[in-house]
C-alpha cells in the first residue's frame, strides 16, 4: 500500500498529491464523489494569478482531470468513514474496506449548513440543479457563494431573487457583478414555510414567492466526523477549506497541500528536522 493516504479529490488533495508524485512518493486518493470538490460550483476563479479574465470551475476541473491523468494518481471512489491509529499506522477505514497508511492527508473540505425546512427541489450545489431554464429561483445567503450562485443561474433564469438575513457579506467585487445583472434582486428577510406544488411556494419575510428551484448558502462547516479521534496525532495534516474556516481560496488550498508534500518528503528524508 502507498505511504501517504489522502481523504478527498478536491484541489488541495490533488495538490499533495501531485507534490508527493514529484518527490517519488506513492498517494491513494479516497473520494465518494467528483473530482473538484466545491470548485466545481464556481462562477468564476479570479485570484489564483495565473487566469487574469478569470476560469469556470468546471474548467479548473478539466485542469485537474489533466493532472491525474498526467501523474497517473490513484484514486479510490469510496466513502472514508472513519479514521484510527494502531501503532505507528494509521488506519483508514472506508464503505468497501479498510487500510493502512504512515502519513493521512485530509483534505475533505466542507460540507453545507442545512435549511430547518426540507423542499423536493432545494438545493445546496449550484451543480446539482437540473438543467434547463427557469421563471425564478429563490438563493438564500447573503456571502460569497450565495452571489457567485445568483450569476450563474442568471443566466439561465428569468428573475433571480437572493434573500439575505442581513446586510451582504460577498465580497464587494462578487457584489459588483450582481449588480450589473438587471434579472437578480436582493431581498431582506427570512425564509419560514415551503409548501410544494407545481411550483415551490416559498413563505418569507419579505413576500412570498412562487419558485422553480430554492438554492441555499447560509455556511459552510469542516466535514470532519471521520477523524475526529486523531486530529491531534502527528503525521495527519489537514488540507484546504476543511481547516481554514471562512478563508476558502483555491490559492490556499493548492498551498496547503504543497506544503503538507514537502513536510512528508522532509521528514521521510531527514526524520524529525524541519
């Protein structure tokens, strides 16, 4: 079995990965979904320094594609559910079987806070709403992704509403975008009923509101309940949005996992220096 196990195939672990490739250092990545993780919601990447006019999540996706391809990764689509520590081992228990590793990376990102209401066509991914156009669809959240949701069903939506608590808090260029959209609007007010129907009611504050689809981003929070028992064990490091809390950025994660590759080369090379 290879020396490192990696707990999901977003950037960051495909980061380590191929870092750990570099160095001639064999990675199992597990990954229960796609490839990409949350990237593949993005409107756009902006910030990386190297897409100056900006590149779709799914074509960061296509990027990644490449790089496992390239590096030949190998990849495992299985569920972690658990991690322990036998010894000097770690043991990696997933839904088809169970192995051992010397070094985990996790890098399983977040997953999303839930709504107190439940909705046959609410949605917490802008990549799991069907496709096709729509009269209107209600985005609940006032932060980054509830906005960066809002464009991209812009453009295949009559009216986009987002429906915010409080006062914005995307960042003030995501903000800017959205204004130039003449079919989104910005709503205070609180979301309280969904009844179904042909359409979804949806009964708020602000009005109510007859809707194709309901898209929520209220927050995000580390999917961790795996690894609970060995977050403080050396030789485990997490990786990307699962540890940097509201500072969510491709940059960091591709950072983190870089670093997380040359940690392990190092301490495979030199022991305990640092």
């Amino acid at each position: 079995m290879a020396l490192v196990g990696i707990v999901g195939a977003g950037i960051g672990g495909i980061a380590t990965a191929v870092q750990l490739k570099r160095y001639g250092i064999e990675s199992v990545i597990f990954e229960r979904n796609k490839i990409g993780g949350l990237i593949r919601n993005a409107y756009s990447v902006e910030n990386t320094m190297f897409f100056p006019n900006g590149i779709k999540g799914e074509k960061v996706v296509e990027i990644l594609e490449e790089y496992v391809k390239k590096y030949d990764l190998k990849i495992l689509r299985e569920e972690v559910r658990d991690i322990s520590k036998s010894g000097e081992e770690f043991k990696v228990t997933t839904d088809k079987g169970q192995y051992s590793f010397k070094y985990v990376v996790v890098a399983s990102g977040t997953r999303p806070k839930r709504l107190s209401i439940n909705a046959s066509r609410l949605f917490y991914h802008v990549v799991d709403v069907p496709q096709g156009r729509f009269e209107r669809v209600l985005i609940i959240g006032g932060g980054d992704v509830a906005f960066d949701y809002a464009l991209t069903m812009s453009k295949r939506t009559r009216e986009v509403i987002i429906l915010m608590r409080s006062e914005p808090k995307a960042l003030p260029l995501l903000q800017e975008y959205v204004k130039e959209k003449s079919n989104i609007t910005l709503l205070r007010g609180q979301v309280w009923e969904v009844e179904e129907g042909e359409k979804l009611l949806a009964k708020t504050t602000a009005g109510d509101f007859e809707v194709d689809v309901i898209l929520a981003a209220i927050g995000r929070e580390p999917n961790l309940e795996f690894a609970k028992a060995v977050l403080n064990e050396r030789n485990l490091f997490l990786v990307g949005d699962v540890k940097n809390g509201i500072y969510r950025q491709t940059a960091l994660s591709i950072a983190d996992g870089i670093k997380t590759a040359m940690i392990i080369w190092r301490r495979e090379r030199y022991g305990d220096t640092e």
